[in-house]
C-alpha cells in the first residue's frame, strides 16, 4: 500500500517555493475590493472628520534665561542649569498664572481655558532658550497670550525671590532712620550750645560732637550694608528676557485635510492587509496542490474546474423530450464530457482518464471506488464525467451508484432510482438486468435501487463481493460511486473490494483535517489509494490551476461548429424519437422474464451534432 503519510517531496517544495510570491500577488488581487474599500472608507471619514473639525492655531515665544550666578564649565553646574530650564517650564505651565494673563486680559478664566487648548513651555537642549507654544482656537489670542504669559511669570517670579530679602531690608531701613534722627538731633542740640562759654557746656559740646560722628559712621556702615544687600539681592535674581516674539499665526496648524486623509488611507490599507492575510492564515481548505502536500503525499491526478452555472444542477437538457422517450436519453448538462467535449473541463477529465492509466501499469484498473471526505464535493459528477470519458475512449464502463444513503447518479443520468443495486441483491437475478444503458456507448447504469435500513451490513454482504465481481467480469472497467469517507463507514467497507480508491477534495469548501482523517480511515482498512482530484478549482486567491483564460477560446470554436449544424424542428424531430426510441424497462415484479432483444436507439449529441446511434444491447 502506498504511502499516505503527510509529507512533501523536495522537488514539490523547490516547485512551490518558486511561486510563493505569485500567490501573494493573487491573494493581493483577489482581496482587491476589500483593500480599495478600506483605503476609500478611512480616507473619507479622515477627511469629513477633518473638515467638520475646529481649527487649531498656535503661536511661540522664545525665552532667554540669564542665571543669576554665572555657571563655570563643569559637569554640575551644566546639570544645575538644566534643571533651573526644566523648574522655570513646569512653572509656566500653571494653571495660576493662566489665571493672571486672564485676569490681565480683564476676561473670565474658564472662557480663556476653553480658548487655550494647549500650552506648552519646552527647553531647548543645549542652550538657555526656552520655548513657550500655544495653541487656541483663536490666531490672535494665543499671539497674546504666547506673548503676555512670560511677562507675567517674570513678575511672579521676581515677586517670590524678593520676599527673601524684604525683612533684612526693612530692618536695615528702620536702623538707617533711627540714625538719621540721632544724628539731626545731636546737630540741633550742637546749634543750641554754640560756642561754650563755661566748662560745663564745653564738656557737653564735644560730648555731642563725638555723638555725631558715630552716628554719622554707623550710618555709613549701615547705608553700605543696605546697598551691599541690594546687590546681593539683584545678583540672586535670574533674569527672563523674550528674545523672539509670537506674531499672530495665518494657517492654523490642524487640522490637516490632505495629510490627514492620506495616512488613514495608508492606515486603513494596512489594517485590510492584516485582515486579509488573517483571513487566509485561518483558512485552512485545500485549495491549491501545495496545500494538499502539505499533508499528503499521494498524486494529484487531475483538477477540474469549477462547472459553469456555478456547479448547480441545471435543467437545461441538450435535446426536446419526448414524452414516449426513455429518460436515459436525456443528457444531463453537468455531464459536460458529453455534452460539451470541447469544453476545458471536459479535457481534465480526459487528462485525469489518463492520469488513472499510468496509476496501475502492472496491473490494468479493472474495479476503483470515487469517494469524498464529506458530502457535496462533487464525487458523484467527478465519477460520471470519468465513466464517460472512459466510455469514450473505447471501454465498457459500468458506474455503479453505492451510495444507498444520498443516491444521486440516477439524478445526474436522468433515470428512475429502482430497479438497481439493492434489488440486484436481494433478487436471484441477473446483475445484467439490473444495467440500464445510457445515451453513452460503452457506459451502463446501475442506480441504488430501493434505500435499504441497514446499507453497511448490505454493502458488506457476500452478495455484494459477488456483484461486484461479476460486474469487473462484464467490463473493462468498474466505477463504484460510494458515500462521503467521514459520515459513514460504507466507503471503507467497498474500498477493501476494489483495486483502488479515488478521493475527490472540493477547494472550495474541504478543510485540511477533514482530507487528512479521510485518508487515515483508508489506511486504516488497508485500501489503496489511487490518487485525489481537487474539485471546482477557481481563479481564487491561492489558486493558480483554472481555465478562465481558455474557456473564450474553446467557446468560441464550439460556437463556430454548431452554427454548422442544420437545425432541427422540434416537429420533426419528436415522431422520429419516439419510434425509435427504446421501451421503457420491465419491473423488477417481471425478473424472469427475457429481456427484449431489440436494439434499443438513442440519440446522442457528439461534439455539437445530433445523430442517432444503435446499441446492442450485451446478453
């Protein structure tokens, strides 16, 4: 048995690591409408936003703070300088001295807070600059306010470092006018005496001649000290000067229309990117070859497009029915083999006909079991175009429809459910009888017959085993449609009956771990497995096997042929049909009787054409 294990060979890796890019590039192209619709949607609602938005203004004084005591060139006094810019910043930024600049405006404080939207006094590195920055929603407001707001704190804070000497100063002051008066004083009483005429008054004389010259020498002493103290006062004072300042702003700084717009569209398009390779990270269906050999190492023998009219079942038939007519003969449209050969799809099958030759050359496919990890993957129609193209290609086929919980090959042939499968096995008769001949050369029917309760203990039966090898005994080739691998177990039990098995995985809708469990149910039960066909390949995003650009060209050489075929009326054609149209079968009541003999016509349409052809029908 062949090896089913999830690996990948390297000359596939080399293969797909060479086209990683081109799949990006279709996921890109694939995604297009939501990356276009992001981009426009957040381009647009940046620029309405920015539109319906309250300009903003800002104005900008520079600041030059001249430090009292000069620093020398060190490291500590550099770091001391810079913390006096940043304490001289956070202090402008106050909401008080706000307050005092409105006040100083004579309005209320909360309408100049509602104003001012941001103030903002920042140093500049490196220098004794600082920059204070404004922004309101009034270009001549925050001019004023960019420009009054220094002045008032310079005035705050000259106020705050001259508190320091106001005490020293008035006691210094009371001592220079408490000498001032001893000194007047002592001159008057000096005046009085005049020129001593007794001893007396000569002794109080130069008693308050010596009074006034200390007077006279304390006052000097004081009046230097006081003025050293002044000095002292001036030097401990950091001087605030405006070197630049703000002038009424014209544009306002935001909001920006264009800037705006353009980097929520740059952001709108990232986040649809991310959204879209989110998207197809947690997409984990199979729906390119790489994604299958990422976990199985099994052939790909063919991959088959999607179905025009989107895989549904049409009921568009390729000729008028009659109401005397066998329903064999009407052909149904999603057996595009047959009914438009020179369609691309139509070759894949063909392609996977050839596929499934070369998978047994030492021993001829005689018997294979088409099946599907889950339900509505296209196995039924996969096994139907395959036994028309093996038909066409000179082989007696005959399709077998197991599926007896959700048969639907007697839909896709357009005959009746019974008699069939079921019957076959539980009527000692024929299986030859139970074979309904189609519109196909070379291919036969059986259909599934009455639904049975119990289809795994029938499908298992010995009855079973024997059909199916009294039908490889009357065929070149067996094809057994069975149910889906992971709903029921009746495709294990029919795989261990046939040669091999092939697995249909629909790209659209078949999850990795779905394809991976139906492959271990196979293994489990020892089948082969012949090879898987990726079904309804598309022009998606990953993909990179579809027909698109080939289906105008054959169309329209299909077109050219069949303006060359001579039209029949539907008057003429009907009387024709219905005498030469078969009987319709005998009841399964009626087993024991010999089927007729006559060779039943059908009218088949090849390649555009409509002729009639005779089968004989086998004994």
């Amino acid at each position: 048995m062949q090896n089913i294990s999830p690996q990948t060979t390297d000359s596939s890796t080399n293969l797909f690591s060479e086209i990683d890019l081109k799949i990006y590039l279709r996921i890109l192209w694939h995604w297009s409408w939501l990356l276009i619709l992001c981009t426009v949607f957040a381009a647009v609602a940046a620029y309405i936003t920015s539109s319906l938005s309250v300009p903003i203004y800002q104005a900008s004084t520079t600041l030059l703070i001249d430090e009292a005591n000069k620093p020398t060139a060190n490291y500590q006094d550099l770091l001391a300088s810079e913390r006096i810019a940043r304490t001289y910043a956070a202090l402008m930024e106050r909401q008080t001295v706000l307050s005092t600049v409105a006040a100083t405006f004579n309005v209320d404080a909360e309408v100049l807070a509602d104003a001012i939207t941001d103030v903002t006094v920042t140093p500049v590195r490196d220098t004794q600059l600082v920059q204070v920055t404004v922004e309101g929603i009034s270009p001549e407001l925050v001019a004023a306010v960019a420009n009054t707001l220094p002045v008032v704190f310079v005035e705050e804070l000259n106020e705050v470092q001259t508190k320091r000497y106001d005490e020293s100063k008035r006691n210094m002051e009371t001592q220079l006018s408490t000498l001032e008066n001893n000194i007047q004083l002592a001159q008057i009483e000096i005046d009085e005496i005049g020129t001593a005429l007794t001893a007396e008054e000569d002794v109080r004389l130069t008693q308050l001649r010596n009074e006034l010259a200390q007077y006279k020498s304390s006052q000097t002493t004081m009046v230097s000290s006081y003025e050293q103290l002044r000095l002292v006062e001036l030097q401990s004072t950091d001087n605030i000067t405006i070197v630049e300042a703000a002038i009424q702003p014209r544009d306002p700084i935001r909001p920006r229309p264009l800037v705006n717009t353009l980097l929520a569209g740059i952001v709108g398009a990232m986040l649809a990117l991310g959204v879209i390779f989110l998207i197809e990270y947690m997409d984990d269906r199979i729906k390119t070859p790489q994604d299958l050999n990422s976990i199985l190492d099994t052939p790909i023998l063919g991959t088959i497009a999607r179905l025009p009219g989107s895989g549904a079942r049409r009921g568009r038939k390729s000729k008028v029915k009659d109401p005397n007519e066998d329903d064999a003969s009407i052909i149904n449209e999603m057996l595009i083999v047959a009914t438009q050969p020179r369609h691309p799809i139509a070759e894949s099958y063909r392609r996977l006909r050839t596929n499934l030759r070369f998978s047994s050359v030492n021993e001829p496919l005689r018997a294979m079991l088409v099946t599907s990890a889950a339900p509505s993957e296209g196995k039924t129609t996969t096994a139907s175009n395959l036994a028309i193209a093996m038909a066409q290609a000179g082989n007696r086929v005959i399709i077998m429809d197991a599926d007896l919980r959700k048969p639907q090959v007697h839909k896709v042939f357009k005959l009746s459910k019974g008699p069939g499968l079921t019957d076959a096995l539980l009527n000692d008769v024929a299986p030859s009888f139970f074979l309904r001949d189609t519109a196909i050369p070379n291919l036969q029917v059986m259909t599934c017959g009455s639904i049975p309760p119990n289809p795994a203990e029938l499908l298992g039966s010995q009855p079973m085993q024997e059909l199916i090898q009294t039908l490889i005994a009357e065929s070149d080739l067996l094809i057994i449609d069975a149910p889906p691998l992971l709903a029921v177990t009746d495709a294990q039990i029919l795989s261990s009956q046939v040669q091999g098995v092939l697995m249909v995985v629909n790209s659209r809708q078949t999850s990795r771990s779905m394809v991976a469990n139906g492959a271990a149910n196979l293994q489990q039960v020892g089948a082969r497995l012949l090879g898987v066909v990726l079904n309804e390949m598309t022009r998606s995003a990953r993909g990179y096997y579809y027909y698109d650009s080939y289906s105008a060209y054959y169309a329209e050489e299909d077109n050219q042929a069949e303006n060359k075929v001579v039209e029949v009326k539907q008057t003429k054609l009907q009387p024709a049909l219905s005498a030469l149209a078969p009987k319709q079968a005998t009841k399964a009541a009626q087993a024991t009787n010999t089927p007729a003999e006559s060779a039943p016509v059908h009218h088949v349409v090849t390649n555009g054409h409509y002729q009639l052809q005779s089968d004989q029908k086998k004994p």
